[in-house]
C-alpha cells in the first residue's frame, strides 16, 4: 500500500490517540466566537498506519511525544523545514527490521570491491536515466549512452561528472527544441546546477529532499545503517547511504521540475502550489524490475536488492527506468 505524504504549513496541534494521528488548529481552538460543533469537526485524524512522510513547514506546530513515538514505530520519516521554509533535517527510527543487528554487521563488512561494484552500477543507471529523459525532450543523448557503456568498477574515470557537465547544460536550454518558447522566457540558457543557484535549482534542491526522506525511510526499513556509505563520505553528513543510493532516482525529479517550469511563470519562491506538486514525488509511476509501481513502493525494492548484496544473496541493484 502506498503510504501518504502529509505537509503541514500552518500553525497545527498534531497529537497521538487510538492508532491515529489527530491534527487540531490552534486559530480554530482559540476562537471563542466559533461554535464548539463546528471545533470539533475541524478536528482530523489520519490512521499512523497509512503515513509515510510528514512534512513540518511551520515554526509553530507542536508534536506530542506519543505521536513522534507512534511514527517511528511505523518506519514514518518527518522532515523539518527551517524558516526559509527548506527542508533541513530528517527524522528517522534507529531500526524497524527485526534482525536489524545482523543486517548491520553485513553492511559494515561489505569489501571494497563489492562497494566499488556497486558504485559502478548507481552511476550506469543514473546515467542511463538521465539519456532517457533527454530522448524524451528530443536532446541528443549519444554521448550519455556511452558514457554509461564505459563507467568502470568505482566510477574511477568520472563518467557520472563528465555526464553531468552535458545534462545540465541541455536539460533546461537546447537550441534545436521547438518547444522552448513554452520555457516562459526564463533564461535556463545560463542554467547551471547549484545548490544556491537561480531557479529552478530550488525546486531541485527541495525534490531531492523529498527523494532523500524517501530513501532514507526504504533504508531504515531493509535494515541498513543510513550513515554508513558506499562512495559518499563526510563526517557531518548521517545520510551518507541515502545519497548513494537515490542517484538514479534523481532524473524522476529533474523531470517533473522540467515540467514544472513548463507549467508556472514564477519560480523564484517556493509556493505552497510548487510544494504541492513536488510533494507528489513519493506516489509517483516508475517502471522498476519491468513492473509499474508508486516510486515510495519502488524504492523499497532497490533498498532490499541493496541489502541483498551486502548479505551475498545477488551481486545486482534493483532501479527504475524512466516511463
């Protein structure tokens, strides 16, 4: 079952009772001129059971213990937004699989050359995803596909830098396309990714938020340590893993900002409407394994082929292919 994405952008009350999340408003509950029938049918309540992601984008809403509590336990994933309204830390249970201590041990003792194997294929998938998306907007694609024929144990030659650098450079911009007059006139023939880049990077950089709860929650769930990486290394960063593994996840995002952009005349702030579509980021189609599934239920995939191959059982990560 496809779990529910939730964001909260008003001040909110969101408490635990009965195996619920109950959400209250404080303007509602303060105001004394409302009738207290209508207080009470303002009050909602969402079973924990059916929550994937929380979204707090607020600096005044209160969560119960109980609550925090329930939704670690159901392998939930919160993520906090600070006042500029970005998403900025990640909440996560320290293990939900039952033989979590042992799955650890096998990823702890994963050899080098298993992690360099693996590597090599993130960055052949995230490649090949990327040309997928460029074909789809009629860009050439040739010097991505063969990139993604020669990337080597550990990526040792740079292909996934060397892909990026011609991606983002056409992704948003290319002279031969016959649609770009639908780019509004924005100037994305400048376009560079950066973190603190002009738009659209901050749609960017708040899809792959998204993305990273998303795969941090998969990773919890298969009983993986999310600090512990496999190319991804910083003594400041407890998302390590997450950063590896959502790489070919990420030309899913770039595609439905592409489309964004297509869609809107304003990017330069993040609205409650440009948050709304990117929230759709879990429940969106994938093709993963030849079969169509929400992208939170593929990832779950791609997590367990993970741990798969750190336990021995295959030696082949599970990823999607652009629809």
């Amino acid at each position: 079952m496809i779990k529910r994405t939730l964001y909260f952008s008003n001040p909110a009350y969101l408490s635990f009772r009965n195996s619920q999340m109950v959400i209250k408003l404080p303007e509602v509950e303060k105001n004394d001129s409302l009738p207290e029938g209508f207080k009470t049918s303002a009050i909602k309540t969402i079973p924990i059971e059916d929550i994937g992601v929380v979204v707090l984008d607020n600096q005044q809403i209160t969560v119960t213990q109980g609550l925090l509590a329930a939704l670690s336990e159901n392998n939930a994933v919160l993520i906090n937004c600070d006042f500029k309204h970005l998403p900025f830390s990640i909440m996560l249970p320290t293990a939900v699989h039952n033989s979590y201590t042992e799955k650890l041990r096998f990823q702890l003792d994963a050899s080098v050359p298993l992690k360099k194997n693996l590597w090599q294929q993130i960055i052949v998938a995230k490649i090949t995803n990327q040309a997928l998306l460029l074909e789809k907007l009629d860009i050439d694609a040739a010097r991505l596909h063969y990139l993604a024929g020669i990337v080597k144990s550990g990526d040792i030659e740079n292909c996934e830098g060397r892909a990026a650098a011609y991606y983002w450079k056409v992704l948003f911009y290319n002279e031969s396309r016959c649609d770009f007059e639908s780019l509004r006139d924005l100037s994305y023939e400048q376009f560079k990714r950066h973190r603190y880049g002009e738009p659209p990077n901050n749609l960017l950089n708040y899809g792959y938020a998204i993305l990273r709860g998303v795969v941090a929650r998969s990773l919890v769930a298969s009983g993986l340590l999310t600090a512990v990486g496999i190319h991804h290394r910083n003594k400041y960063n407890p998302y390590c893993l997450a950063d590896d593994i959502m790489e070919p996840y990420r030309p899913l995002v770039d595609e439905l900002v592409l489309q964004i952009a297509f869609e809107e005349d304003d990017l330069e702030k993040l609205t409650p409407i440009l948050k709304r579509k990117l929230l759709q980021i879990p429940a969106m189609d994938i093709k993963i394994d030849g079969q169509t599934s929400p992208l939170m239920v593929g990832m779950q995939r791609t997590t367990a082929s993970l741990m798969q191959c750190f336990e021995g059982e295959t030696r082949k990560l599970i990823y999607p292919e652009l629809l």
